[in-house]
C-alpha cells in the first residue's frame, strides 16, 4: 500500500509524547513535554532516526485503516519496535546485576540502562524510543528510575499479541522465575504497564480499575491456580484477557 502524508502524521502524533524538547523547561508544568509548545507543531523530531516517516507510516497502514484514532498509540507502536520478548528478559538481566552492583537493586541509571541495551544489542530505533521513555519515567529528573517498572513498562510497546505482552511483563516482574505473584505484585504490573500507556497519550484505567480487575480474577480463578494468596499467572492470562474492564479498554483499538 502506498504511504501518505495523512498515514504519516498519524504515526508522528502516536509518538509525539515521546518527544524531548520543550523551550520552556525546567519550569513548564506540563503533563507530557512538547504539550504546552503548539508553536513548534510543524518541526517536532517524533521518529526515532533509523526509522523513516514512510517506513512508519507503512507500518500503521498494514494494522487497520489508516484512521487517526483508530488504534491505541502502544499498539502502534508494537509494530514499530523490534524487541520482543528475548530482548527484554536478557535486558533485564543485566540491568538487575548492575542495580544490584550499584543502586541496592531497586533503581538502574540510564549509563547502566545504555549498557544493558549494548549488551542485548538492541535495535538503534528501538534504543531511541525506550531514551525516551526512560526520561519520562525518571520522576525526579535524577537520571534513574526504578528498574522493575521501567523494564514492565516497555512490555506495552513490544512486539506480540496482548497475551503476549502480559505474560512478559508478569514474567519480567518475577524476579525469582516462580510463576506465582499475589495481587499486590500483579497490581504494580499493570500501574506499570498503564503509566506507560499514559505517556502515549492513550486512555487509562484509573486505580479503581485495576484493583477491581486483579482482586476479582483472583476470586473467579479455578482454585487449583491459587496457591497460599499466589495465582500461577501463565494459566492466568486469559482470564485477565476477557475481563471485561480489559475487554473494554481493548475495545478501543479497533
């Protein structure tokens, strides 16, 4: 399919929260950066260099329509993103010896983030897009974010179905490799996963929300997969799927 500029500016305003530049920082009080800038509108660095505005735009054309609105912005970008699966659990492998090493295993820099990156080899576009969002994550403007959530929140925009994208967060989030996790735990993946969705720019579910979807999967789950307040989450996934707060929320990706 040929490729336009409508498809384009499609793909530019899905990644625009990614942007970095904002001229009236440190004091702009903005939720995202770049909101508060309209006068820049027409020259914003949205795509990552080694991706091109066609390419991308292409790419937004083989999932639906070609509609702004259509699709939710991390869906979007899932099928921008090189990395999968393998590439996040082998990132977080070093980023958790290096925050061991250095941040008493709960923070990572964006040095030991980059060397994680290095390390996995991972794809340059893709490099330029999680910079990004590292900034975004970093709440203090410190240069480190808490490593379990950053590295769930990239689970939103990597390549795979939505079944595919849970298990991997819920499986970056168990550090131990147990395939059990309570509620609690399971309910700061999903923060995780929400706040990145956030930053795209596409609707959340509020706090609510996610309490009720977790605590009543956990109640409804066969009882055999409850294990002393632990649910085995991979025998878990579609009933998390067809939740229908999940439901509806998915439903807005049409």
């Amino acid at each position: 399919r040929n490729t336009n500029e409508q498809d384009c500016e499609v793909v530019l305003t899905v990644l625009r929260p990614l942007e970095l530049g904002c001229p009236c920082q440190p004091d702009c009080q903005s939720a995202r950066f770049g909101d508060c800038c309209t006068e820049l509108e027409a020259e914003r660095p949205f795509l990552p260099a080694a991706v091109s505005r066609s390419a991308a735009a292409g790419v937004y054309c083989l999932m639906g329509q070609g509609q702004s609105g259509d699709h939710l912005a991390v869906a979007v970008l899932s099928h921008v993103v090189q990395s999968g699966r393998a590439e996040l659990m082998a990132m977080r492998r070093h980023m958790a010896d290096s925050s061991k090493r250095n941040h008493d295993g709960l923070l990572i820099s964006r040095k030991h983030f980059h060397a994680a990156e290095s390390a996995v080899t991972v794809d340059e576009s893709d490099r330029d897009i999680y910079d990004r969002l590292f900034t975004l994550f970093d709440k203090t403007g410190g240069g480190q974010v808490l490593f379990k959530d950053f590295i769930v929140g990239l689970t939103p925009i990597m390549k795979g179905s939505f079944d595919e994208r849970l298990l991997c967060a819920l499986q970056l989030y168990d550090m131990e490799g147990t395939g059990m996790m309570n509620q609690t735990d399971i309910k700061m993946v999903f923060r995780s996963m929400n706040h990145t969705a956030g930053m795209m720019g596409d609707p959340t579910l509020v706090l609510d929300q996610l309490d009720e979807l977790v605590e009543t999967v956990f109640v409804s789950i066969d009882e055999e997969l409850v294990v002393k307040g632990k649910i085995k989450y991979e025998q878990a996934i579609q009933e998390f799927r067809d939740h229908p707060i999940i439901e509806s929320y998915l439903a807005r990706d049409v």
